[in-house]
C-alpha cells in the first residue's frame, strides 16, 4: 500500500515512512492511495475471531509491502497481550439499543492505548538494526502523551518530547506522565496554554524544515495513520458481535481531534455496514457546528471535566474534507491555507453531502454529561468516564431506529476522572491494581514559556541532532 498527502505535493510514501513520518512535508497527513474494501463474505468470516485475528485481518490491507502476516501477527500479539481483559475491548450492554465498547483495559487506561501500543513496537521495529533515530514530538490533552510515554519508554532509537498544557490535565493523566522516568522521555509542562497552543507549536516544529530535519521529528498523536489504522480494528470487531454484516450498527464517538471517528469512516469506506457515525462534542463544538452547519470556525477553548475533547481544531478533519472533496490536494491545500490565515472556514456543498450521508453530530453540556453518567449508573450499573458520558448522551438522543445497536466508544476508564464521576454519581471509581503506587511516585517535568523559542531550545540541547 501507498500512501498519499491530502495537499497534494508531498512524495507518496510506503507503511515504513508514513508510519515514521506522522505529518507530510507539505503540511497535510497521509492516506492510504485507495481504500481497501471486503465483501460480505470477508466480514462475515470475522465473526467469532479473536481481537488478534481481527486486526490480523482488518489492519493487512494497509501493511502489504512493508509487513507480512506473520510479522503483523506477531506484533498484535505483544500489544494486544499487554491488555488487561481477555477480551481487549470488552462490549457491555446498558439497555436493549445501546452499549458500551470499553476501550480503556491498555496500560494507561485510555483508548489510546489500543494504537499506540502497536505503533510502539512498530517504531522498535523499523528502527532496530538502522542508524536512523527519530524524535517524536507531540502534544497532548492528557491521554496521548500518557500512552505515547508507555508504549516508547526506553525503546532505542526515540527520544520524546511531549508538550501539555499546564494544570489543564487531571493530576492522574500528569502523573502516568512524569513518573516515567525514562531517559528518552522528555515532559514539558506549557505555562498559560491551551491544547490548541500546544498542538499549534508542534505544527510549528514540524514546519520547520531545518529543526525538522536536524532531529528528524517525528509524530505519534493522532495525525499519524498508523494510529487511525490500530483503531479501524475495534469498529468491525464490535460491528460483527451485534451483527454485521447482515445488520447495521451505528456508533457514537466522543471526539475531539476526529482520529477515533474518522477510523470508524475508514471502516465504513472498507464495506463495514456503519449505520451511523454520531460525532460528539462537549461544548467545544466546532466539529458539530461543521458537520450540522458547514461553519469550521475555531473558537476559544473551554476548560471541561472531559479535557481530551477540550479542542477547537480537529486536524484530523482535514482528512474526511479531502476524501469526500474528490482527493483534490491542491483544493484542499488552498482551502486549508484559507482556514490557516482567518481560523474560519465554510464546508463546501459536496463535504457537506458527503458527511450528512454518514455522520451525525451532537454537543453536550456539562448537565446533560452528568445526567448521562447518572444514567449509566442507575440503568445498568456501569460507572463510566466523562468523555465516555457525553458520547452515550448523543447517542441516546440520537433518535435511531430500535432495531440498530448503537455503541458508545468507551474512551477512559472512570478512575482516570474521578473527582468528574464522583460529583456525577455519588461513586469515587478506584484505580485498577496494575496502576499501583501512581500518586506516591517522583514527577520529573520542565515548566516553559509557550513559545517555539524556549521550547526549541529545549529539545535542540536535549536531543542528539542527526
Ligand atoms: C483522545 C481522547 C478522545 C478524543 O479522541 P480523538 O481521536 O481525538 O477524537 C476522547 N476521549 C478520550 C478519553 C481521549 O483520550
């Protein structure tokens, strides 16, 4: 498989370098050349297979030239291995329509372990037994960088960087960072700044041809595709149990960079009958303002009690505009540019048809969060996160047919939020044994200004240049 850039002017790359480059030199993000598609029959035959075997079979497609089936399999087994449920993503039903896919048994307790603990092992592998060293620079809401942090600590070839907006994170998603105290790990704590700021100074990095270049920067938040890949698995893992491809199945996303939910669009792309893909939003709702008005305008971020939403540019969006704009890359490139410069842009009619087909969207405040939390509880005894909360209030309000199954991705696990669960329920959730002595071990972090200045120089002495 190649892959290629939504602005149209990068080199089209192979699994290896796309997986190892994250952004593409012409600033936009990699997709696969054309989508992969299974028959009915195919999809059929993933019925009953393990989660191994799901991805086994679901994620091949997107490795051919670069992994064989074996290598794949191997890899999935060590990352998937590392979960603690023998089911990986166990499905729990709340009422006859709708469930809950719990996606948060990994290390760090959050979804995104799911992909980055397969992209760990895949940058161990392509850089063992090379000179080449990367350093991954990312930003982070909280969960990314906790995740990112255990799946490369101590793997060879990788420094890391992660930038987080300081005291916007909650203590538990600060700490599975800073107790890590890796030599390639690297945490910096950003003074008066958003999650957005950080992202947008990342971005900066990357632009840079020269810092860039200098130690090769490289990177693992959700605009990398091999991350999008790791996560298309769990749509058609949950899509089967409930009955595809014979029966639809509609999911709602918590969302906030559009990385978990566009993964479900590939999944649609590749023949998995999705009835619906339900876009939530805390109130940092530009992408339901996109999706329900064709108006992309960034706004100013709101701290909530779910932080990895807490976001008013979703790059991955780019993704979704340029796949349903016909793949024009100079098009989007210009659209994007105009985004760039007036931090507004309109939809155009067929981004707007195209997504009206498959997605629904829904903003959810901090009441409605709470209810849907108390909700979960009192129906069916599930204590459930805040991120997870808003993604099952719009799907219970969503309106869908009785007879489709609606899946609320899971997205943390409760006791990562447990100040948020506790005022909504009444129940302080407790941290899982495999966290262990997380509150009493040392932080290490540096605190910076929030300015490409103080923040490259850090990484400039602290990385070897290549
Ligand atoms: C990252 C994250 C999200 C948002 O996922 P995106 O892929 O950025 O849309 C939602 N919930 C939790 C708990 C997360 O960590």
């Amino acid at each position: 498989m190649r892959y290629t850039s939504t602005r149209g002017s990068a080199p089209t790359l192979d699994f290896r370098d796309v997986t190892l480059a994250g952004l593409a030199k012409d600033g936009g993000l990699y997709l696969p050349e054309s989508w992969p598609r299974f028959s009915t029959e195919q999809i059929a035959a993933l019925r009953g297979l393990s989660y191994v075997d799901t991805a086994v079979a679901v994620m091949l497609p997107f490795v051919e030239g670069t992994l064989s089936e074996a290598d794949l399999r191997d890899l999935c087994t060590q990352a998937y291995g590392r979960f603690a449920h023998a089911a990986v993503v166990p499905l729990v039903q709340l009422d006859p329509q709708n469930w809950l896919l719990e996606l948060f048994h990994g290390p760090t307790l959050a979804f995104k372990d799911v992909a980055l603990q397969l992209l760990g092992l895949l940058f161990e592998r392509f850089l063992t037994g090379s000179s080449q060293q990367v350093t991954v620079i990312g930003a982070t809401s909280g969960d990314t960088g906790s995740a990112a942090i255990d799946a490369l600590a101590g793997r060879a070839g990788v420094d890391v960087f992660m930038l987080h907006p300081k005291g916007r994170v909650s203590e538990v998603q600060r700490r599975q960072m800073t107790t890590v105290i890796a030599p390639n790990i690297h945490n910096i704590a950003l003074e008066d700044a958003s999650f957005d700021d950080a992202q947008a100074l990342v971005k900066a990095m990357f632009n840079d041809e020269a810092f860039s270049s200098k130690f090769a920067l490289s990177a693992v938040n959700s605009i990398n595709w091999a991350r999008l890949m790791a996560q298309v698995v769990y749509y058609f893992y949950a899509a089967v149990r409930l009955g595809a491809p014979e029966r639809p199945v509609a999911f709602s996303v918590p969302t906030g960079n559009f990385g978990d939910v566009f993964a479900g669009y590939v999944a649609a792309k590749m023949g998995l009958p999705v009835a619906k893909l339900i876009v939530a939003t805390n109130v940092n709702d530009i992408l339901h303002r996109a999706l329900s008005a064709g108006d992309y305008s960034q706004g100013i971020v709101v701290p909530t009690p779910s932080p990895s939403m807490d976001i008013q540019v979703s790059s991955n969006f780019e993704r979704l505009l340029f796949d349903l704009g016909g793949r024009d890359g100079a098009a989007l490139a210009e659209q994007m540019r105009g985004f760039e410069a007036t931090k507004a842009m309109r939809l155009t009619n067929a981004q707007r048809e195209g997504a009206a087909a498959l997605f629904g969207s829904d903003r959810v405040d901090l009441d409605d969060m709470a209810l849907a939390m108390r909700w979960a509880y009192e129906a069916s005894a599930q204590v459930i996160d805040p991120h997870t909360a808003i993604g099952l209030a719009a799907a219970r309000r969503a309106g869908l047919p009785v007879d489709v199954p609606v899946v609320t991705l899971a997205t943390a696990h409760p006791a990562k939020f447990g100040d948020a669960v506790e005022r909504a329920t009444g129940q302080r959730p407790a941290l899982p044994a495999r966290i262990g002595d997380l509150l009493d071990r040392e932080e290490r972090y540096a605190s910076l200004p929030g300015t490409f200045e103080a923040v490259t120089a850090y990484i400039a002495d602290r990385a070897s240049a290549r």
